[in-house]
DNA sequence: TTAACTGTATTATCACGAATAGTACACCTA
DNA sequence: TAGGTGTACTATTCGTGATAATACAGTTAA
C-alpha cells in the first residue's frame, strides 16, 4: 500500500501523508476505509509507531482522515473535495517548473504532447466543486 | 542577486546552487562571468563563508563554475549546455505534477492554457543541442 | 615588497528535527 | 476478560545544515 523510501529527504512520515493523499485521488481510498493500524503498518513498514502516529495526526488535522479511538482510522468523507480543493492551489509550482523547462529550451509542443498523452492515460473521473 | 530563505526546509547552500543555475539558465550569467567571493557574498547574505563555499564547491563539481585560485569563480563555458542537458532529464517530474493535477479534476485544458501563457511570456532563445 | 584580495582546508561546535525506544492510559469489541 | 484500537508522554539517538575560528597558498596592484 505504501512505498517509504528511508533515504529520501523527505521525512518518512511525510510520504506517508502524501501517498495517503494521492490514493485518495486516484480513488484507491474511498469515504470510510479504514486505513491500517498505528501497530500494524508500522511493523509492515518496519517503521517505528510513532511516526506513523505522526503522519496519521497530520491527515487528521487535514481533514483527510478521521480517528474513531478504539476502532481505527478511517477515510474523512470530504477527503476527495478536499484535496481538489488544495492541488488547485498548487497550479504555481506547475508553472514555476514549466517556466524553467522553457527556459532549457524544451520546446512548449513538447511539454503539450506530454499533457495530451498524460490526459488520455489517467482516465479519471471529474471533481464537483 | 541572490534571494536567500533561511526558514525554508532546502538548505542555504543549495538555494544557492539553484539560483544561480537559474540565473545561468535566464542568461543573467554568462560564461566567463565572476562569481560574487565567498567572503564577499557571504557578509552580504549574512551567512557564514563555509555556507558559500560548500554551494560552490557544489557548483564546480557540477561543471557550472570554475574556480581560479586566487583569483575568483566564474561561470563555466558549458555552463549554459550542461544545464539544459540536466533540465531535459527532469521531464518526469513534469509528468508526475501533471498527473496529479489531473487526478485533482483540473482540466487538461486550464493547463494548456497556462502553458501557452507562460510560453508567450518567457521569450527565450532555444538550447542548441 | 607589501597589503589586500582571492580560493581552499581543517577542526570543533551548535542547533534543529526526524526517528527511535519504551511506557502508559483509555476505548471498543468479540 | 483479552486483544485489538487510538492517544500521550518523555528521553534518547542520529544526521546534517550551519556556524566559528583558524590557517595556508595563489593573485594582484599600490
């Protein structure tokens, strides 16, 4: 379910976060999963628990998950609007990273071309906002 | 010349790095430019010389500046090259910011329209590869 | 030649945050 | 009741960015 890379420098409970984030766009996590155990994922992950607890607070604070003490974990119901919500505000690192493609002199056809195959590929639903 | 975030979670050193391969990409500097001095760049961000030293250090093993003993740094000949070749290689983050941003439900076209914009805007010259 | 600049090297120390370790408590359910 | 769940807390380790303080060598111009 998850993929932790230690080396990273992103810190591990960070990509946590995001990979939880980026299956719920995908649709992978609905409404009402329950995602897996302080405990549990984080002998999967051979990871230590309080780092996963730490992620798991961070998506709570978000709003993306919520905990029911006793029971476990699960997938907020406006976790899919909310994080539409938030990508939207992240279009200036696209263009910040599109400016510096252009400037290497990678053509603007090119960058377009990608767009059009990356758009047919990832054949996903629409966000309601 | 440089804009330094010392709150930022990159280190100061690699802003460094980065502003100024930016700054080569832009075509402020050129090859055979002089680099500020380590000591001189270092009273003016307020940050220690060593700081200024490691990003060039960094900078030379990337083939971006060369040093001169005595005399100073300056902007390498392939410089300019070598950076476009490195950006090149980084059209998978492109492709992984796009997927995301699709997945979020924003519209193949919003971002096309960015792309045309920004393509307008920044009126570059092209890498001779 | 000297002074003042340049890059380079070395060692020690500090500061911050991620991650670990260990323990404890409360809740829910079979 | 037992074993799962979330939560809270403290202490410690560890890596690394950044600082501090020197020292040495090459270049340049007065």
């Amino acid at each position: 379910m998850f993929r932790i890379e230690p080396l990273s420098r992103q810190p591990v409970y960070e990509q946590i976060v995001e990979q939880t984030e980026t299956l719920v766009l995908t649709g992978s996590l609905k409404a009402g999963d329950q995602m897996p155990s302080v405990r549990s994922l984080a002998v999967t992950l051979s990871i230590n628990p309080n780092t996963i607890q730490k992620a798991y607070i961070e998506l709570d604070r978000r709003g993306i998950i919520q905990a029911a003490p006793g029971k476990g974990n699960f997938i907020s119901p406006a976790a899919y609007d909310l994080l539409c919500q938030t990508k939207r505000s992240q279009l200036d690192a696209f263009d910040t990273l599109v400016r510096e493609l252009l400037l290497a002199g990678i053509e603007k056809e090119e960058l377009c071309g990608r767009l059009d195959t990356l758009a047919a590929t990832s054949l996903k639903g629409e966000c309601d906002v």
